[in-house]
C-alpha cells in the first residue's frame, strides 16, 4: 500500500464543509491540496476553520459535505493515521507521565515493538533536546518543554505527513528557530507538512507553498511570489546623484519621492524597473549604496486577504537558522540520527 | 510439521497480526487508564472512607465479642452470625468499590474531549471501540481489584477471628464485582456523551432510583395495586445492580436472607418482598455487553471538539 509515496497528494480536500449543530458553518467548500514532502502554510483568522480542517483530516470530526482523502486514504481513515504526525495547539497529557512514558504509550497505539519505542523514544528526546529532563514528569515542564515533548510524539511514528498546529506556541526565539530548523530538515527527508502558525515571518521562512482561509474558504492558495503583491516600490540609496540623474528616475518612475539625505522611494510599474534604475544611477555618475524593492510581506497579503486593516507592520526579520535542540554541528549537516536510517520516514 | 506450519500460517494472518495489534491498543488505553484512576481524587477518598469504614467494622467487631452473653450467642449462632457479619462488611465494601468505579470513571472520555488530549489518542491508528474498551478496561480493573483485596481480606479476617471459613464468599464477591463492573461501564458510556459532571449526576439518580424500587413495592403491596408491584419489580432491571445484590445477599445468608430484605430489595415480610430470580447475573452479563455496545456506538458517532 502506498501512503503519500507516489506522488499522489498527501492531503486532498474538496468542497469540504462543516456544519456543526446550531448552524455554525465552520468550513464552507473548503480545498486544500499538499503534495508529498511539502511545506505548506496554512493560515487564516481565529474562527476561519483551521482547526476544524486539522481535525477533519485526523478523523476526530465528521464533514457534512465534501470530501477529503489523507495519504490517499478517506480522511480518518486507520491506515491514513498510521502515516500521520499530528501536534494540537494545546498538547495536553496525564502529569506523571515521563517523556519516555507518554512516548512508550503513544508508541503503543502504534503498534510499535517495545525494542523500537525505546529506541525511538530515546532519540527524539534527544533531538528536542530534553535528555536531561526526561526523568521528570511532565507537570514539572514549563510550556515550551511541553511542546517539545509534543513534537516529539508527532514525530514518533516516522510521519509522511506532519499537521501542526502552533509548534512554536509557548516557545522562546531559540526554540522558534529550533522547531524551523527541525521543519527544514523534515523537508529534506520528503516529509509534508501543514504547518498552522500565526507567526507569518516563520511560515514565510520555511513553506513552500500558503493557503490562506477565511470563513471556511481558502481564499488565497499558491507559492509565496504568487501570494504576495510584485514589488511597486523601490527604495534608492546613492551618494552624488545630481539633477541629470534624478531626472532620468523620474522618466522611469510614476513617482519619485525623497526621503532623506541621499534616499528616495521610487513608485514603478512592474518589478523589471528595478535594474534600470540601477542602470539610470550608475549612468549618472552616482555611486549606488542601496536599491531595495519592497515587496508586500506575507503579513499584509493576509490582512488584505482576509478583509483585515493592515497596520503597516512589517513581519518580523529574517533569523538564521540555528543549531537543532541537542544534535551537534556534526549531526545537524546529516540531520538527527534516526533520519539517516536507510529506512524512509514512514 | 503440519501443525507447526499451520500455527505459522495462522500467526502470520492479517487477521491474527491485526488482533494482536488490536489487543497491545486496548491494553495501552486500559493501563493508561488505570494509572490514572490509581492517581485520582476520587480513589483518596474512597481509601479514606475505607480506612475509616474497616475501623467501624473492628469496632463493631470488638463490641459484639465483649457483649454479655457474646460467647452463648456465638454458639448458638455458629456460622449463620459469621456469615452477618460478612454481609455487612462485604456489603460496605460493595458500595465503596462501587461507588469509587463510578467517580473514576464518569469523565474518563469527557474530561479527554474537554481537555483536548483525546486529539492526540483519536490521531493515533485506533479505531474509537477501542478507546471505549479501554478506558473500561482500565477503570472497572481498578474498582474491581479494590474490591477482591478487601472482600478477602475481611473474609480472612473472619475466617481467622472466628475459626469460620464462610466458602461462598469467592462467589458473593464475583457477583458484587460484576455489579461493579456494570456501573463503571454505564459510566464510561455516559462519558461518550455527557460532560462530567451532568454524566455523575445522571448516574447517581439512575442507580438510587433503580435500586430503591422496594420502597414502590411496598406502597403497591399496602394499597394492594398489582401495577405498583409490577412497575417496582420490573423497573430494577433497567440497572440490575439491586437484583444481583439480593441474589449475592441470598447465597450469604440463605433463608436468612429475608430478616435483612436480601432477594426482596431492603424490605422485611416476605408478603412485600420483591422476587428473586437466579438467572439475573445471566441478565446482567448481557446487560454489561448491551451498555459497552450502546458506548461504543455513541462515540463512534460523536465529533470530538
């Protein structure tokens, strides 16, 4: 049987909808397409239908209309499961539970051999980097220990596909970044994953691909550049640009606005003004220092995708990615142990 | 070599593969639960009152052997003041483990689905039977072992006293168990789809009402009305835990069973007895099978958010 392996999508919605009792639509034709070893984003408002599309596809809710197949099996489906990685926003489990134990149980409902679960098990304790606190009960972890343990058990059955839902809610920015490095490496190792995040300028670093949902619907869907608005805005930085050469930027713009000693935002038709520009600069006689098209952000494509007033903030930079909980700089060039296995995830 | 060959091929069917698989889910959901149960509120409680319950008995115990006139009545007692003692023990024990299977047990899946930790389970490659059967397992082993322990124990403590080994115990005690199992299956059915709290309230009232139906039976039997009588006696079999209790009152004591209301509901007089029937713990064994099936099917129709 194939789970995802043959290029077949490894999640495939259609009109799938929800109506839950009362009449709260919750997902209203709803289609989503990932492909194997995709990252993709999955975004909207609080209320939009995430978390019920999330728990459609695990089979914990019911669709009452539509379709919608998971490791190209009906969503919910026993087999489909088998290959399923699956993070809630709020992971909870018993308090005296150890990570071993909760990994041993969950490695139960696996079916896994007990050999294997601890082996396993010891593993991603090691890439979440909790070796040292695996012999406390998990009532005595802070919040974002508890989503490494969640992770942890997402990751426990080798996953062909992986849903998250927030991995990095609870987390500081070093384990932020660890969770996206981990993401990155899970995509090396031709893992999908749907990745329900409200940090955009994590989901615009690592995905490969954005749905976008609001009110049940996916209203936007594609790679990041067909997602966010092309560049019609260029911020120019040159040192002796004299009149001649202003002028030949303003034949090249629609409007050409100083914005400071040397600087100036130039508004143009289509990103393939940017290298006349630089063209018009340097022709001058000026030394140029800086032309930056400022592109839209995934942050305001979503608000303006979702009706939502933009409040000019910026998302937030671009973090370089760091090294992974508990793997050495060895371990992190191979990625973790049990990845390198020739056994393939799933 | 044939033989071998065949138990080869039937271990290595899908159907046995898959059953094995089926049984390593079911015993991780019960044990799971069982821990959870063994670390629960609840079950401090009930050892609470057992403790204080097992220091009344002693008392109890004491006071009877230093009364005047203890020793001629023993005597003329024999086995028959053994056998009081241990219904009263045993009958304490009963409702104790009962009542302990009960609590453990109302919010073992509703507290998972208010909680959210049932997504993580319900993601897992488990089919929805198997988290009932499971968390039934788990709970009615706890109440159960909780009640064997201390049903024996007292027995013994009897046995050892008094020099009268009472031998129906082990079967007074099966019977008290499957009463206990029963009552923790209607709550973990009652979990699948009430909240916990609306789940407790709901299977207090039904066991009180259910197994109080004497009281009908006695008004019926004084303003003679065979439809009162009827409706008290029939009624109890919506949950058969009062009837079981008589039957296991009935092998206790035998006809003595009458003077404490034993196979006729809590009420002395033959003439306002409610009637006993033997095959009633054959009734309540389906009656365990018909709530699992009704919880198994609830659940498996339910959305879990």
């Amino acid at each position: 049987m194939s789970l995802g392996g043959d290029g077949a999508p490894v999640i495939e919605a259609r009109a799938l909808t929800k109506v839950y009792r009362g009449g709260v639509r919750a997902l209203d034709g709803l289609d989503l397409l990932v492909r194997p070893g995709e990252l993709v984003g999955f975004l909207g408002p609080n209320g939009a239908g995430k978390t019920t599309t999330v728990q459609l596809l695990i089979g914990a809710v019911r669709p009452t209309g539509g379709s919608a197949t998971v490791l190209g099996r009906p969503a919910g489906d026993r087999l489909a499961r088998r290959g399923l990685g699956y993070l809630p926003e709020q992971f909870q489990f018993p308090g005296f539970l150890t990570p071993p134990g909760l990994l041993d149980f969950h490695g139960r409902l696996l079916g896994l051999p007990r050999d294997e679960r601890r082996r396993r098990a010891a593993e991603l304790i090691r890439i979440v980097g909790l070796e040292a606190a695996a012999d406390r009960p998990l009532k005595s972890y802070s919040k974002g220990m508890l989503q490494r343990v969640g992770l942890a058990q997402a990751l426990l059955g080798r996953p062909a596909l992986l849903l998250l839902d927030e991995p990095t809610s609870g987390l500081d920015p070093i384990g932020t970044r660890n969770v996206r490095d981990l993401l990155l490496w899970l995509k090396s190792q031709g893992v999908a994953v749907l990745l329900n995040s409200h940090l955009l300028s994590e989901v615009e670093l690592v995905c490969d691909r954005v749905a976008i949902i609001d009110r049940g619907r996916v209203v936007a869907e594609g790679r990041l550049g067909e997602i966010v608005r092309p560049s019609t805005s260029v911020r120019i930085r040159a040192a002796d640009l004299d009149e001649a050469g202003l002028a030949a930027l303003r034949a090249l713009s629609s409007e050409l606005v100083a914005e400071g000693e040397g600087q100036w935002r130039a508004e143009v038709d289509s990103p393939e003004a940017v290298p006349r520009i630089a063209a018009a600069v340097v022709g001058a006689g000026a030394r140029l220092e800086a032309l930056v098209p400022a592109h839209e952000t995934l942050e305001q494509a979503f608000l303006r995708l979702v009706g939502a007033a933009p409040d000019g903030a910026a998302a937030a930079g671009q973090a370089t990615p760091g090294p992974r909980w508990g793997i050495d700089a060895e371990a992190r060039r191979a990625g973790p142990a049990w990845g390198r296995s020739s056994e393939p995830p799933a | 070599m044939t033989t071998r060959s065949t138990a080869g091929t039937v271990l290595g069917s899908p159907l046995w593969l898959a059953t094995r698989e089926s049984a390593g889910r079911l015993a991780a959901i019960a044990s799971l639960s069982a821990r959870e149960a063994f670390r629960s509120r609840s079950l401090v409680v009930a050892l609470v009152l057992n403790l204080l319950y097992l220091g009344l008995l002693a008392l109890i115990g004491y006071a009877i052997a230093n009364a005047p006139g203890a020793q001629e009545a023993a005597d003329l007692l024999g086995e028959t003041g053994a056998r009081f003692f241990l219904w009263f023990a045993l009958g304490g024990a009963s409702a104790l483990a009962l009542f302990t299977g009960v609590f453990t047990s109302v919010g073992s899946i509703a507290t998972e689905i208010e909680r959210g930790t049932i997504l993580a389970v319900v993601a897992r490659p488990i089919a929805r039977w198997e988290i009932v059967i499971g968390k039934f397992l788990g709970n009615a082993l706890i109440a159960v072992a909780y009640l064997l322990v201390e049903g024996l124990a007292i027995a013994a403590a009897v046995g050892l006293l008094s020099g009268i080994w009472v031998t129906v115990v082990p079967l007074v005690l099966l019977l008290l168990s499957l009463n206990v199992v029963v009552m923790v299956a209607v709550a973990v059915a009652g979990s699948t789809r009430l909240s916990t709290v609306a789940n407790a309230i709901t299977v207090i009232v039904l066991y009180l009402a259910l197994t109080n139906t004497a009281i009908l039976q006695l008004i019926g039997a004084i303003v003679d009305n065979e439809g009162l009588r009827l409706l008290a006696d029939w009624s109890r079999y919506l949950l058969p835990v009062g009837p079981v209790s008589d039957l296991a009152t009935e092998i206790l004591l035998g006809p003595a069973a009458a003077m404490v209301g034993g196979g006729g509901g809590g009420v002395p007089g033959r003439e306002v007895l409610l009637p006993m029937r033997e095959w009633v713990w054959l009734y309540e064994l389906g009656y365990l099978g018909l709530v699992i099936a009704l919880g198994v099917w609830s659940f498996s129709r339910r959305d879990l958010r």
